[in-house]
C-alpha cells in the first residue's frame, strides 16, 4: 500500500513537471513569434532590406546557396563578437569599408544549402543584434540594413503617444 501511495504521488509530480514544461515551451514559442521581424515589400530600398531596429527583436534574413547576404551595421559602429548557431552548414565573415568616423561593417553570410535554419548574435560597440537565417533555393536577400531610433523618431513616437489637453473648464477671455 506505501508503494502504491508513492507511485501515485511520483506519477502526479512528473505529470505536474511536464505540465510545467509544456508551459515554458509554449512561452518561449509565443515570445519568439512575437519578437520576429520579417521582410515587407514596403521596407525595401533599391535591393536591401531595411529593418526598424528595436533591442531584442529577432531579425528574418533569407540567404541562398551560392548567393552572399550583405548585413550592414551602423556607421561606426565597432564589431566586437559574431556567433552562430551552425558554423559547419553556413559561411560566416565580416569586413568594413570606410574610414574613421565614417567605418561601415558588414557581415556577410551564406548557406551551403537550401533549408537550413540558424540563428546569428552580433555584438558591437553599440547594441546586440540577433539574426534568424533561413536557406531557400532561389530567394535571398541581397543586402540588409537597420534604421536607428534617432531624436526625431523619439519625437515622432511621443507626439503620436500624446492626448490632447481637452480641458472645456478653461476659460477663455478674448480682447
């Protein structure tokens, strides 16, 4: 009877751990999907796909065999690290153009075949990026860049966020 007793309470407890696992899976799943940005045709300028950058957004860049996708970092902004999640099915490099003040790096990435997913984390001076990279056979991105959040967009953003005053208990002389 002790035996059975104990079996039930284990049983109750992995069946609550699992249910628990269940849980935090769907969290992380939901999070991810909501922090993705993917490509839109109205976010294109000429053949680069440009990016609103938010912190901890997870960026969609679509690469292709035989094909280089071009990620480009702010101007002067100084690489630190790049890590990918699978370094043995795609080529990953970095290089910069410019000088001083005006210094540009760039990533560059490329699958050696269609259907493969990562992730690649880059670190500068400046921010964290993350990168979500996906493998098609005939689509790719060229070239992709990020906007900054600058004082005007602040501005923007704070006059869109604004109520107006409707305060009628004012009163208001006229001469």
């Amino acid at each position: 009877m002790m035996h059975r007793a104990v079996l039930v309470l284990v049983t109750f407890a992995l069946f609550l751990s699992l249910s628990a696992f269940a849980n935090v899976y769907k969290t992380i799943a939901s999070a991810n999907k909501n922090a993705r940005q993917h490509p839109a045709l109205e976010s294109y300028s000429n053949g680069a796909m440009v990016y609103d950058w938010e912190p901890n957004m997870l960026y969609q860049v679509h690469a292709s065999p035989n094909r280089i996708t071009n990620i480009q970092l702010e101007v002067g902004e100084v690489l630190n690290s790049v890590a990918a999640g699978d370094t043995t099915r795609w080529v990953v490099g970095d290089t910069s153009s410019g000088k001083g003040r005006f210094n540009r790096t760039s990533i560059y990435v490329k699958p050696n075949r269609a259907n493969l997913h990562t992730n690649l984390i880059v670190s500068t001076s400046r921010r964290v990026y993350h990168f979500e990279l996906h493998s098609f056979k005939d689509n790719y991105m060229a070239s992709l860049s990020l906007n900054y959040p600058g004082p005007l967009v602040a501005i923007k953003k704070n006059i869109k966020k604004r109520k107006p005053n409707l305060n009628w208990k004012k009163k208001i002389f006229l001469c």
